[in-house]
C-alpha cells in the first residue's frame, strides 16, 4: 500500500467516524420526539374519554 492509498483509507476512516457521531444524535432525537407525539396521543385519547 503506497502513501496515497493510506492516506485515502485513513481520510474515508475518518469521514465515517464523523458520519457516525453526526448521525446518532438525530437518530436519538427522532426516537425522543416519537415518544412526545406517543405521550400526546395517549394524552388526547384520555382527554376524550373524560369528555363523554
């Protein structure tokens, strides 16, 4: 493996780490705002309930 083919590799190593740690937060954030639309479903189900 010549200098140019390792610096590709560690270059593309790096761009997929910076990937990762991009990427998990949003997926973190997409599960907690599932979970609030999951709370405010629940919550809008007993607001009809006490309503009848």
């Amino acid at each position: 493996m010549n200098e140019r083919e390792r610096s590709e590799a560690i270059r593309g190593a790096v761009l997929q780490a910076l990937n990762v740690f991009l990427t998990l937060p949003l997926l973190g954030d997409l599960t907690t705002i599932g979970d609030y639309e999951e709370v405010g479903v629940q919550r809008d189900v007993q607001a009809d309930g006490e309503g009848a």
